[in-house]
C-alpha cells in the first residue's frame, strides 16, 4: 500500500494519476476528505482509497499510515515545513512504513540563500538519519505556477527579478511520473534526483511566447528584489514568508544559471514534456478577459 500526502495538490494528484494507470494499491490522504479529489470521480475511474490526515495532528497520520509500506511525502512549503515534516517522517517509521519518497528542492543545502531550502536540507538530513529508504526528488519550478501569473499576463506584464537568466520548469506530471518510478521500481528507489524540463527559459521569453500565444502584447518589467518583494506583498497579497521566497529562489537563478537535466528522459524512456506544450494547453487560461479580476 502506498500512502500519498497532498493528494489535492498539483504534484500528488498527477501521482495519484501515474500510480492508478499502473495499477498499485494507492491511499489518498487529505484534510478535506468531503471534498472530491480533481480527476477523481466519474464511473471510468478506478476506485481510490480517501483518508483524512493532518501533519498537525499526530494520530490522524497514525491511523493514516496503518497497513502502508511506502509513503509519498509533498506538503506546501510553510514556516513550520521542518517541523511537520519531520514529525511525518517520525510517524511513518513507528508505523512500519519502510521507504518515503520526499518532494525537495534544487538548492537543497546547509547553506542555500534560500531559507525553503535550507528547511528542505534539514529535512533530508533527517530521513538520512532515521535509517529510512528514502528518495529525494528535487524538481525546479513547476510549469503549473505559471498560471498564477494570469492576472498580470492580462494586463500586459510579467514581473520578475531575474533579468535575462534561464530558468528550468518541468511539468508536474512528469514529476508525479518519476515519484511512481521511485514507488514501483526498485532500481529508482534510494537514489536523489535533480528534475527539469527540456528547456531553461528566460522571463523575456517567457514573454515572447505568450504574446504569441495570446496574440496580445506581453513585456517583461525586471524588477529590483525589493521592487518585487513590495508587489508580492502588496499587490499580490502574499504574506511576507512567501513574498520572500519567491525572491530568493529568482534571485538564485542569476547566482547559479540554470541547465536541463536528462534525469526525466533516463528514468521514463521519453522527454518531458515541454513548456509550449504546457502554455498551449492553458491557452485560453492565458487569454481570459477577467484574469485580473
């Protein structure tokens, strides 16, 4: 039995996806369980198992976990991510779970400028000395959050701070791809995994592409890091945690360039899928007229 956590969120529902079409034993976990899974219903779907659980709450994760052997473990990056995620991973092992598949990060590293990743290291460091089997996968950015910028794509721009340097997108079901790998193949398991797309894309590109694609004029404005820091808590209403991540990990795309890993294409047999293909199919998520509202 493999338990998913963030069963709802972008990267574990498209391993829901991948694991049913492979035909494991699968359990949903989610806080919301009244709720409907996206692309869960309808007669054509195989049944899936849909449990409740809460990393703030210790026993809901036991009774969760009970009768499982392999854990996938994504959780929305947070403040308390370190602590709830090391508690999950403490949990698993008392329940007799014997491999976790851990969603990370690139920069991954004591000392990364980007605190998200400094928790992410901290957190490896603990499945590592916890005896576990564990596989870590560190996909980039996910092609998925490029819809977030439909409200300013409406109006003509693309803000940023990372001037003309690339950077790698990968789509989240390629990553949800490469996690049922890690969870059914035994030659995957164990390792850690750097994932990309087949591309690394700079910002004005990114433009170019969409005022291609929209047939409406799109510029990339560059911004200081506290010029966007102040939009993204102000304008976009992210609270300042966040506002300061999304900073730090642009910022470190003109630090460190960004370049495509093969990682995908080794582990499935095929490339991953590509940005335009991506930008195609949400189109008309691009061009809606009330994007801004």
């Amino acid at each position: 039995m493999i338990v998913v956590m963030g069963a709802t969120g972008a990267t574990g529902n498209a391993l829901l996806h991948s694991l049913l079409a492979l035909g494991a034993p699968v359990r949903a976990l989610t806080r919301t369980p009244h709720r409907p899974i996206p692309g869960m219903t309808g007669a054509h779907r195989p049944p899936v198992e849909v449990q409740y659980a809460d990393a703030t709450d210790p026993h809901s994760l036991r009774t969760a976990f009970k009768g499982a052997d392999q854990l996938f473990l994504a959780m929305a990056n947070s403040p308390a991510q370190v602590e709830l995620e090391t508690r999950v991973i403490d949990i698993a092992a008392d329940t007799g779970i014997g491999h976790i598949v851990k969603i990370s990060a690139p920069a991954a590293e004591p000392d990364s400028p980007v605190a998200i990743s400094r928790g992410h290291h901290a957190i490896e460091e603990h499945l590592r000395a916890g005896g576990l089997t564990h596989t870590i996968l560190r996909p980039y950015a996910f092609m998925q959050n490029l819809l977030r910028l439909a409200p300013t794509v409406a109006q003509g721009v693309i803000l940023g701070t990372t001037g003309d340097a690339p950077c790698n997108y990968i789509d989240c079901r390629d990553i949800g791809d490469v996690a049922a790998a890690a969870l059914t193949r035994s030659d995957i398991a164990g390792g850690t995994y750097t994932l990309t797309g087949p591309e690394a894309v700079a910002y004005p590109e990114l433009a170019s592409r969409l005022t291609d694609l929209t047939g409406n004029r799109i510029r990339y404005v560059n911004l200081t890091p506290d010029e966007l820091r102040d939009n993204l808590t102000h304008s976009a209403h992210m609270p300042t945690w966040l506002a300061d991540h999304v900073t730090e990990i642009q910022q470190l795309a003109m630090t460190r360039p960004e370049t495509p890993t093969t990682t995908v294409n080794d582990i499935l047999g095929r490339p991953p899928r590509t940005l335009d293909a991506f930008l195609h199919e949400h189109q008309a998520h691009f061009r809606r007229q009330d994007a801004a509202r």
